[in-house]
C-alpha cells in the first residue's frame, strides 16, 4: 500500500543516497582492488607465507577476500539506489525498513571480513568460512528444491573451497555444518554482526541489537514490527481506528541507519586498502551537511 507524502519531506533523504551513492561507485567501482603502497592490504598481497609444498601463497588468497567484500559491497550500493528509488510521493511502507535490513546485514558481513590489523591469515581464513557456508547453503537449498544439477554444483564448490584450504595449509575446518570455524575465524550471526557494526550509532552504553531486531520484525511479518506503520485515525461517525500508512520517521531512522552502515564498513575498508582519506571526508561532511 502507498501513501502520499510531500516531495519536499523526503528531498534530503534523497539527496543524502544520491551523494553517497556516487561516491561508493567511485570509491569501490573497481573490479580489482589495489592497495596504496605502505598499506596493510599492499603487506598482504606481498605476503612471504608458504604452502605445504614450499610454494608462496602469492597474492590470489588476500585478493580473493577483497573480491569478496567488492561483491558485498556492490550488493549495498545496489540497495542504497533502490531506497532512492522508493523515496518519491507515493511511497511504499515497508520497502525502506526491508532494504536497509540488507544494507546492514550485508555491510556487517564486509565490516566483519574488512577487519584492519587481522593480518592476512585470518582475513584469508575469514574469506574461506563465508565461501564455505555459502556453497553449503547452496547444497542445501538445492537439495530441498531437488534440483540436481545444482546441488552438484555446490557439491563441487564446497570440495574446490576445502582444496583451498589444504592447498594453503590451512587447519581443516571444525564445528557443525553452516557454523564451521578456520583457525578459530567463525562467521557472527547476523544480530551480533550488526550489533557491532552500528555499535556507535546508538547512545554510550545501549546496544544497537533492539536496531536489528526491529528491522527485523518488519521483514519477518511481526506484529509489534508492523504496527510501527499504524497510525490512529477516526472514523465519519466518530470511531477511532488504525490505518496503514508511512511513518516518515521511521523511513528517515531507516535511510540513516543504511548510510551509517555503509559509512562504517567503507572507513574499514579504506583504512586496509590505504585509500586517501580527502574524498571520504568531503563525502561525510557534505552527508552531514544534507542530514543536519
């Protein structure tokens, strides 16, 4: 359901996605990654770490995991244009708080894997435990729609990532299937991931969890999530009742909290790769000065 709301409410919530969108597609539009010269990413891909056979890792482990959090990000670019998108007149309800729910989720999980000062084992490690969850998930998933060809597919994908790793020299995997650990580098679940990443978008000493949970309750069909886009109103004859409509602040918290996310994981990013920090900074001052 939609709901009319005046263009000039949501006019900086645009603009805000606008900038930040450009600026991401000019900061993370490269396919290939390449790390400044004196940077903690330049130290990883010139790495002097060995395989069981005596050859040098090279450079491909370290940028496979930046290959990775490319993807992921592009992912988060693609949502932040989708909230522009939903920003207009008629404004859907729900859409926002849905997209930003994946902004954060997907930007936790780059946040998570684009830890400065890990060193480029466990950013390696991490890399391999999201890879290798995600062709069991595949398997599973394709197994449950019994689709062969597919679950063969990621049959393959698993066994290639588990060459990976001995290849590399790599202690096998431990712990259950979908929550395995490599060197002791597990994967947060998705509340405790982004509970970290927004860390700081609460007040000192509050948790950002009720953030993620309430986001949550909204994509998952809770009750107390829905009610938030409620509103009371009266009937001709004097009955109160609710009615479905936008909540502007909640589609403002929504579109903040998906910038905020991105922000967080990009200064990671940044920080690793060595990247400049000007634009970034004229990019966060002009975000604040558009958001006030």
């Amino acid at each position: 359901m939609a709901s009319a709301i005046s263009p000039t409410d949501i006019s900086d919530l645009k603009s805000a996605l606008k900038l930040t969108v450009g600026f991401g597609l000019r900061s993370l539009g490269a396919l290939a990654w390449e790390p400044a010269p004196g940077s903690e990413a330049d130290a990883e891909v010139n790495n002097t770490l060995r395989r069981p056979a005596g050859a040098a890792w090279g450079q491909n482990p370290p940028r496979t995991a930046y290959a990775a959090a490319n993807l992921m990000m592009t992912g988060v670019l693609d949502n932040l244009v989708s909230l522009q998108a939903l920003l207009r007149r008629e404004m859907t309800s729900l859409g926002p708080v849905v997209l930003s729910r994946s902004v954060i989720e997907i930007s936790s999980t780059a946040w998570w894997l684009m830890e400065p000062g890990i060193g480029v084992r466990a950013r390696v490690c991490r890399e391999l435990v999201l890879s290798l969850t995600s062709a069991q998930r595949a398997g599973q998933l394709a197994q449950t729609m019994q689709a062969g060809p597919a679950a063969t597919e990621a049959a393959q994908q698993e066994a290639q990532i588990l060459q990976r790793i001995a290849g590399l020299g790599i202690a096998a995997p431990t712990g259950g299937r979908f929550n395995q650990s490599i060197e002791g580098e597990r994967a947060k679940s998705a509340t405790d991931a982004t509970t970290a990443t927004l860390k700081d978008a609460v007040p000192a000493g509050q948790s950002a969890e009720p953030v993620y949970r309430a986001y949550s309750a909204v994509a998952h069909g809770e009750f107390y999530g829905l009610m938030n886009f409620m509103v009371h109103d009266t009937l001709p004859d004097g009955s109160p009742f609710l009615r479905w409509d936008v909540n502007l602040e909640v589609v403002d918290s929504a579109v903040q909290i998906a910038l905020f996310a991105f922000k967080e994981t990009i200064t990671r990013i940044h920080k690793v790769m060595g990247w400049g920090k000007l634009e970034r900074d004229l990019w966060e001052i002009n975000l604040r000065r558009i958001l006030n």
